[in-house]
C-alpha cells in the first residue's frame, strides 16, 4: 500500500510538472556553473531583472532584418526584396559599410534614458552574423572604424567603447552580444565555394588549417573585447549551430535527413563547428573573473543562463532565464515601427519577474544613430512605475502559483514580504475596490499595505478566499498608472 501510495504521488507530481517540463525542450537544458565568483555574479544577475539589448549596424540604412537577407535560405527572413541576383544584393548590403555614418550617436542620452527606466544591464551587438565589427578590431576592415566606413573620422567612431563607458558610468553591467558564425570571413564563408545556408561552406574535416584560422581570428577578436574595453560583465553569444558535435550527434543528423524537407537545418546539426569554447571562455575569466557567458542554445557548462526569444514562458524554469523581447518594429531599425504601450511593457515585466526570470528588451537605434521617441516614451512609462513599486521587481524570487486571475506574484523571503501585482487590462485605469484571492493566506503578524502609499488595508478571510479592500481615496486619485502593489509584510 506505502509503495502505491508513492507511485501515486509520483505520477502526480510528474502531472503537475509536466508543462513545466515541456519548457525544458530541446537544447534548453541547464549545466550548473561550477566558478564561485561567477555563481555569485549570476546571483546577482538574477537579482536585477532588467536590461537593454540593441542590434545595430550598417543594415539599419535599409531597415531591414540584422544579416539575414545575405544568408541564401528559403526562410521568410531572408527574402532580399527587389533583387533577382544574390551576389548584386551581397555587394550592395555589404556596401553598406560605406554610407554608414550615424552622426546623431549620443550613447550618453541612452544610458540615462535606461537608468531612468530602471534597466540594470546593456547587451550590445559588437558583431552580428554579417561580421561587421561595432568595434575596434585589427583583424578586420570590415568595421565601424575603417577608412571605408564615413564614421571613422568622429571621435566617438569606437561605438562600443563608448556606450560600454557610457552605460558602466551610469551603474549599469555590460554585456557583448557576439556572432559566433562570420558570413564575411573567408575563413567560414570561403570564396572557393558557394554557400548554401548558415553554415560554413566547406567541412571542417576536410580542411582542418582553414578552419584553425576561423578559430583563431575567433578568439583574437573576443580577446580584443576582453582586453581592450575595460569591464564586461556578460559574454553573450550568439549562433548556436557553431558548437562542438559528437560522431553521435553527427551520425544521428545523417539518420533523421530523409525525414525533414529543411536540408539547412538538418546541415547545421550534422556539422562540427568546433570553436573550442572552453578556451574562449577559461581566457575570458582569466582577463575578467567571474564572467557571465551566455553560449546560446548551446547544451553545456558554458550556457551560464537561457534565453527565451521573443517569447515568455507559460511557468517557472528550472534554471536562471531572461526573455529577449522586442519593444518596438523589430531586432534591427524598422522605419516607423510602433512600440509598445506602457500597459503592454508593465505587464510582460511583471509576468517575467513573477516567473523568475529577467526581461531583456530590445531598442534598435536608427541609421543616424538615434533611438526613436516611441522607444524614450515607453521607457519613461516604466521608469514611473518602477520608482513606486521596483521592491516588488528587483531582488525578488517567485511566489507560487506565481498568477492568481489578474495577479502575479513575487516575494522577497530576507525582507519577509510578500507581493501581489494587480495587472490592469486596457481601459481600466484604477484598481477594483475589492481583490479576492484563494491562493494567498495571512500569517499572524502580516501588515498588508499599498506600494506608493502609507495606507494599511483592509482584509478579511472569506469562503471564496481572502478579500482585499482598496479604499476610494486611492481608487479616485491612484498616483500610477497599469498595475497596482499589495505588499504584505511579517
């Protein structure tokens, strides 16, 4: 009987975890990190919830999707609109090196538009797939400092020296998005052949010193970003398909082929890219102790936390996670993009954090290097709201059920509080006069008040759950605006 007992509850338990588990799909599994002083680092990343990512580059001219109109799939991101002939359109966007000349770069006015917002990191596309470099490296002239490029003449010609500086100055941590995979190297796309997706053009087996060369200039230029740009909190890499694969994985590739249609994607599993990332990342911690590095989509000790795109997950992860989530347009600028609302930003933020995990929001600057006024508006709106109600964010941990109907929960366990987010839907512009949860019990001791006020509620135990009054003299005047804050304290 103990034996079904357990067996019953085992099932159970599997049950109620199992979309939890789905989340965990694929290549999203975790490798605990073993450096202490980066254990503590990501700790306190996990702590922070906030930050900024920006791709930009000389494709911002054209307002098109970052790198991939030059990579030849038959993906609906890598159409080339108005050509018939991939090599005219590989000419012309890598042309674009030559008209590139963001005379309106003031990295200083986006630093403190962040900080005001409440974000707590940048993560900046030093280089994306395309391989044009956002910084000064020397193994390269394919870069914002080069005679070639308009730029290089302005002082302020190293962009990510100067919004690294800028943002560090402003107390935020720094993060260098890198592309793994270099569509301009001769070293991963040689001219001798054709490229026929987003992957090196030639096997690496069959030419080993050509692909030392792509490994070394690899590690060069990450050095260069290391050594040469004082701190960096977070190594953020992206192109998960240049990784190392066993004769397993490969001959697996090989055995799935006849059962998928995408041949570039069934290619890109079946090919050792072998950058040796354990190098990469043992040299960066030897110039900067207790990196974060973020390998992404790559399973293994070097993916220090996940990184959902574009998309929240339905529960809690078991594994430190921020969501890349896109405010406005797209990755890269998009002409007359339309952002998202306050309301919107509030409430993915708090369904993030509720969640465990940090919220990393895109803005792409434009080709004069400017951040649109749709992207100040609502950075403005969270800068509001955080001021009031940031201890419900910052420093929190998840709360189970973590949601309770418009609900999200978070608690802080040193301070021995408890949070309750009430998340408005459009048009409702003060909070109700009563909430009701079942999920949520008071202990004695616990002072139930309103974020942003000195008000204590009301509260009582009822047969549908615990009942919450807001008084009329808030709901007349609510002083913010989406989402409103019960804390209760012990």
């Amino acid at each position: 009987m103990k034996k079904k007992i357990l067996l019953l509850a085992f099932i159970g338990f599997c049950t109620l975890n199992l979309s939890a588990q789905e989340e965990v799909r694929g290549e999203e599994r975790y490798v605990p990190e073993t450096d202490l002083e980066t254990i503590k680092n990501i700790e306190h990343w996990q702590d922070i919830k906030f930050g900024l990512l920006m791709h930009w580059g000389p494709y911002s001219q054209w307002g098109i999707v970052e790198s991939w109109s030059i990579c030849p799939e038959d993906e609906d991101w890598c159409r080339r609109k108005g050509y018939t002939d991939y090599n005219e359109y590989l000419k012309d966007y890598e042309a674009l090196q030559t008209t590139f000349n963001p005379v309106e770069f003031d990295p200083a006015k986006w630093a403190s538009a962040a900080r005001d917002a409440g974000m707590k990191y940048v993560v900046f596309t030093t280089k994306h797939h395309d391989g044009f470099c956002m910084f000064d490296t020397k193994y390269t002239d394919y870069k914002i400092t080069s005679a070639k490029t308009p730029f290089h003449t302005n002082p302020k010609a190293d962009v990510t020296k100067e919004i690294f500086d800028s943002f560090r100055k402003e107390g935020l941590l720094i993060g260098a998005y890198f592309s793994k995979p270099d569509w301009h190297s001769p070293y991963y796309w040689w001219p001798e052949f054709t490229a026929s997706d987003r992957n090196v053009n030639y096997d690496p087996l069959a030419y080993p010193e050509r692909w030392e060369q792509f490994v070394q200039f690899t590690h060069n230029q990450i050095d260069e970003l290391v050594s040469n740009y004082g701190r960096v909190d977070i190594l953020w890499f992206d192109g998960g398909w240049v990784r190392k694969r066993t004769d397993e994985e490969i001959r697996n590739a090989y055995r799935r082929m006849g059962e998928s249609s995408k041949s570039g994607f069934i290619k890109s599993r079946s090919i050792n890219q072998d950058i040796r990332m354990d190098d990469i990342v043992a040299n960066a911690r030897k110039k900067q102790p207790g990196i974060i590095v973020v390998d992404r989509a790559v399973y293994g000790k070097n993916q220090n936390y996940l990184t959902p795109e574009n998309r929240v997950p339905e529960q809690t992860l078991p594994y430190p996670w921020e969501s890349c989530i896109i405010a406005g347009g797209s990755w890269s600028y998009a002409f007359n993009a339309k952002y998202m609302d306050g309301r919107q930003g509030i409430k993915m933020l708090v369904d993030i954090v509720s969640k465990g995990g940090n919220l990393l929001l895109n803005i792409a600057p434009s080709p004069k290097g400017a951040w649109d006024q749709g992207a100040y508006d609502l950075l403005k709106e969270y800068g509001a709201w955080l001021k009031v109600n940031g201890e419900a964010i910052y420093e929190t941990k998840p709360l189970e059920p973590y949601k309770e109907g418009k609900v999200c929960f978070t608690q802080n366990p040193g301070k021995k509080s408890r949070y309750l987010i009430y998340i408005s839907e459009k048009g409702e512009d003060t909070p109700p006069e009563k909430i009701v949860l079942k999920s949520i019990m008071l202990n004695k001791g616990d002072k139930v008040t309103l974020l942003g006020t000195s008000l204590r509620l009301k509260t009582k135990q009822t047969d549908e759950g615990l009942e919450i009054t807001i008084p009329e003299s808030f709901r007349q005047n609510p002083k913010y605006k989406y989402a409103w804050t019960i804390k209760i304290k012990n």
